[in-house]
C-alpha cells in the first residue's frame, strides 16, 4: 500500500512539472517597419530567441503578436533582439548603426 502510494505521489509530482514546464504566454507589441522584408526579418530575428514559440507581424498594425515560454524569455528581451536588428519596439529603439543597415525599402524613420 504505502509503495503504491509513494509511486501515485511521484507520477503526480512528475506530471505537473511537465505540465507546467509548458506554459506559455502571449504578447502583443508596437515594431517598426514597412514592408515583407521587414516582416520576415522581424517574425525571423523574434523566432531565434530561445523560448519563442511563435511571432506573427501585421505590416498595417505594426503589431507583434509572440507567443513564448516566460521561464525562457519576455517580452522585453525579444524587443532588446529586434531592436539589434534596426527595428524600434514599445521598449527599445533601434541604434543607429542597426537602422542604417536596413535596406531603403524598410526605413520607417523621417
């Protein structure tokens, strides 16, 4: 009985670690940008962050859909990464030096 028990408590035990090792979470955010290249680079550079699960960027919003693991990763890192590539986020605009690597047709600024 009590190894019956024992065995039931780590099944339960194990179970909800898997379970909550899963958890994701889902974010919506302002990116910069113009065009499909600025799209794929952008849902692209968001995809390489580990923990990220999936980005969608709408060109007419300019909004960022990601969804990821918070044990992982936030928002406000996957906003540092796309920042490093030229594009501003809500939390980080973009240097410079990273804008100015954007090809022509993706330079959002005045």
């Amino acid at each position: 009985m009590k190894t019956t028990f024992l065995i039931l408590a780590l099944l339960l035990i194990a179970g909800t670690t898997a379970v909550f090792s899963q958890v994701q979470t889902t974010e919506k955010f302002s990116v910069k940008g113009n065009c499909g290249l600025c799209k794929t680079r952008i849902q692209n550079v968001a995809l390489s962050v580990d923990g990220v699960k999936k980005a969608i960027w709408n060109k007419e919003t300019q909004i960022l859909e990601v969804t990821f693991e918070p044990a992982k990763t936030n928002a406000d890192k996957i906003q540092f990464v796309i920042a490093g590539l030229g594009h501003d986020t809500e939390k980080h605009k973009a240097a410079p030096e990273d804008y100015n690597k954007l090809p022509a047709c993706c330079k959002y600024r005045d």
